[in-house]
C-alpha cells in the first residue's frame, strides 16, 4: 500500500473516481498502547467497531492480546490472523453452533450471557465439544443491564438481565464457571465517567444480592473519541473513576477489570475522501453515504469532522448536508458538516474519525461501495492521544464530572 503524506497528497497523485479509505496505523497504534499502559485492567478489542486486518494486527503489534467477538464469523477472522490471541465471545445471545465451533474449533473459553436459556445453551454445546464431559475450563461473564444515560448511543434496551433477576443467574452460573464475570455496556460514546460508577454500583448490588464470588468484572465499551459537538473528559478521568469504584466492590482477591473499547482503539484509524458532484444551495451530493461509510451520519445524525481539500477556498464557511450516491431519499447526511461557502462540483472533501463504524458499515446497495484504500502519514482531524488537546474540565477534579 502506497503511503502518502496527507490526504491532498493522495488527491494531487491520483484524483480518485471512488471514495478513498485512508489508513493511519500510527493512530491505531497510539490509541492501543493508551490503553494498554493507562487501562487498570486488560484491555479486549471489539472488533464488531473495525474487523480491518490490517487493523487488528497493528493493534495486535502495539499490546493489544484479548478480542471481543461477536460472532463465529469474528472468531473465525481473529483466530486465522493472530494464532496466540485470546477470544472472547461476548454477545449474550448466541447461536448453538456458534457456541460449538468457537469453543472446538477456536480455542473460545469466554463466553457471556443474560439468560438461564443462554446458559444451558452454553453447557450443552461445550460438553458435546468435550466428547460429553462438562468443561471446567469456562469463563462466563453475565451481562447486566444498565443505564446509557450518559451516552450518545443507547445500549440499554436488547441485551442485559435486569438486576431483579441477576441473583439467579448469577449463582446458576457459578456452578459452570471456572471464573464467573459480571459485565455491562454503558452505551457507545460515553460522555461521563459516571456512566461507569452508576454501572459498577449496580454490579455490586448483584453480587451482594447473589452472594457468590466474582473473577472477572468488565466495564465493557462506551469510551469516547472526539466529533463535532462532542467534547468528552480526557479517558484518564474515566480510568481514575473506574478503578476507585471498581477496588471497593466485594470480589475476590485475585479478580480481574476489563474493558471493551472499539471506537476509542479504532475511530481514528481512519478518514475518507469524498468527491463532490453536485451542488444545490446547501446541499453537497457526494459519491458515498448512507450505504456506505456515512451510515451513522445518516442513520443517527453523527457529525463527523471535514475539510475541503482545495487550497484556493476563499470566504466564510457555510453549513451543509450531504447526499450519496444512490437513488434513495434516505441516502441522507444532514450535518450539519461546516466548510467553505465557495465549495464545488469536482472539489474534494475529507472525513474524518470514521475508523469506528464507518468502513465495516459499507454495503453495495446500488452498485456502490467500491473504495480505494491509501495509508497517509498525518494525524487524525482529532485525538483523545496527541497529548495536545485543549482540556475540556472545568475542573481536575475527577470526582466532580458527575
């Protein structure tokens, strides 16, 4: 892959027809080693967020050795990249076979789950893939339901048992477990620390109700990148909170915190570049959208960052919305996106933060979706990582962001 200097570099060189996928390993690598070194637990990539390779060997080479998968298809992906990898299979609600292959035939010993019917379904697949014997090999992780109040995407309402009925589970669990974890997702793009406190207390009150002994706890995802509009606390605040919460819940003496991020290890991995092809008043028709990387711009008004790749542009900036390439009125992107008033059809725009949910999103509707793939060597339009962002707090106190 040709490694250019920034994103008009790639448009002088080669002025591309399709949407061009921009690469910054460096970004990823970055936001990996972050978590790593600063995360007071073990750090699991949620691949659903960017299934890249590329992407998940660069964070592979920066530390990052658990993966969170959420199909068979994921564990099938990790494990033919990274022979030595840990998988985890953290969607609650799974398929028999599923279980079956990712435990036989992938090495998966983790598992979660929200359901006595998860549960049995657990125990009958790996003992059939352990010739009839009950593994005593499982760590299973019981996923509560907690609030995304404090979160742009809920994450509240498919999976998670209620804590009304956690004692159960809980303690019908531990009979199968080798280690027994509680987790929980707060919602994508958390934009409080407290989020995890609320979620942590809550897991405490399970345990106490269940009076059983816990391994594992994992605080799951929901940790922030930087958009438009969207300012979240530097990650250490959100580090700090959850390992003062985390030390005084009653586990045992050798348990283990974890974590899940996909869009703060991913979103800044990747930009895109767009072509203009038409212009109407405030409306940008572009050559990808809804169907393709833009999905959440489309779907759930997320404000991505832009810059017109032109360095001519004269004037003020104006707002805009974005239509894609295919005949559908729902290929929408309604922005606001800011650029410079005079932008036109043949101009060039780049996207940026879209390594989380943007390429893994894209789909032939139409007969789109072809994309070119470059890698550059600047930084991201944003970065929880630089060390060079203006603190949002108006205070250090950490306590204080509740």
């Amino acid at each position: 892959m040709q490694l250019h200097l920034d994103a008009l570099a790639v448009v002088r060189a080669s002025a591309p027809d399709q949407p061009a996928i921009l690469n910054r390993p460096h970004a990823a690598a970055r936001a990996a080693r972050f978590f790593v070194e600063k995360f007071p637990g073990k750090t699991l990539y949620a691949v659903k967020a960017n299934p890249s390779p590329d992407l998940i060997r660069v964070l592979w080479d920066a530390g990052v050795t658990h993966y969170d998968v959420a199909s068979v298809g994921e564990a099938r992906l990790v494990r033919g990249l990274l022979p030595e990898a840990t998988l985890c299979f953290m969607h609650p609600v799974k398929a028999p076979s599923a279980i079956l292959e990712a435990y036989r035939d992938h090495g998966v010993r983790t598992f979660s789950l929200d359901s006595l019917e998860e549960l049995e379904k657990i125990r009958l697949a790996t003992t059939e893939a352990n010739d009839g014997v009950e593994p005593t090999d499982l760590t299973l992780c019981v996923r509560l339901r907690v609030s995304s109040e404090y979160s742009e995407l809920s994450l509240a309402s498919k999976f998670g048992c209620e804590l009304s009925d956690a004692a159960e589970l809980l303690q019908a669990t531990r009979q199968l477990a080798d280690c027994l974890g509680i987790c929980f997702h707060v919602g994508s793009q958390a934009m409080s620390p407290h989020a995890y406190v609320q979620a942590l207390e809550k897991a405490r009150a399970a345990i106490v109700d269940a009076s059983v002994t816990v391994d594992i706890i994992d605080v799951g995802g929901g940790f922030p990148s930087i958009y438009p509009g969207m300012e979240p606390p530097p990650l250490e605040d959100y580090f700090a909170l959850i390992d003062r919460t985390y030390e005084s819940l009653p586990v045992s003496y050798s348990a283990e915190l974890w974590c899940e991020p996909g869009r703060a290890l991913s979103a800044e991995y990747n930009s895109m570049i767009v072509r203009v092809e038409k212009r109407r008043g405030d409306e940008l028709y572009i050559n990808d959208g809804a169907y393709g990387a833009l999905f959440d711009a489309a779907h759930v008004g997320w404000r991505f960052p832009v810059r017109l790749l032109r360095e001519d542009a004269n004037g003020d900036n104006a707002d805009f919305s974005f239509y894609g390439p295919t005949c559908d009125d729902m290929d929408h992107m309604e922005g606001p996106f800011e650029l410079p008033a005079d932008i036109r059809s043949g101009d060039y725009i780049e996207i940026g933060m879209l390594g989380a949910y943007g390429a893994a999103m894209k789909t032939r509707f139409n007969g789109f979706g072809a994309t070119e793939v470059c890698e550059v060597a600047d930084e991201p339009m944003s970065s929880q990582y630089r060390g060079d962002r203006v603190d949002p707090r108006v205070s250090d106190n950490v306590v204080s962001l509740r």
